[in-house]
C-alpha cells in the first residue's frame, strides 16, 4: 500500500533559486534599514523588522 501523499505547486508558483536569493536580500535589507534607521517605537518598525526574520529563518 501506497500511503504518501503527493504535492505539487503549480508553475506558475514556482521561483527559482535567483528570485529566492532577491527575496532573502531584500527583506534582510529592510530589517537593517529598520535597525539602524528606525526608532523602535516608529509605525513601521515592527514590519520590517519581521519581514528580516523571515529571511533569517530560512537560511
């Protein structure tokens, strides 16, 4: 008996290891922006100190 189960995103879903690269980059370049440029009670602080997370979790 077969019990995997089979995913597949679609193609047009799909990105390739460069625009992954990109994505990474850019994020990690807001989280820095928001570091270094950004007071911690600022509106936006918060976002883009997240949005560096997520590149980070993914190394």
């Amino acid at each position: 008996m077969n019990n995997t189960a089979s995913f597949s995103i679609p193609l047009s879903l799909r990105a390739s290891g460069s625009a992954l690269k990109i994505i990474a980059i850019l994020s990690m370049v807001a989280d820095h922006c928001a570091y270094f440029l950004m007071e911690p009670d600022a509106p936006f602080y918060g976002v883009f100190r997240s949005l560096g997370r997520i590149a980070a979790s993914n190394i």
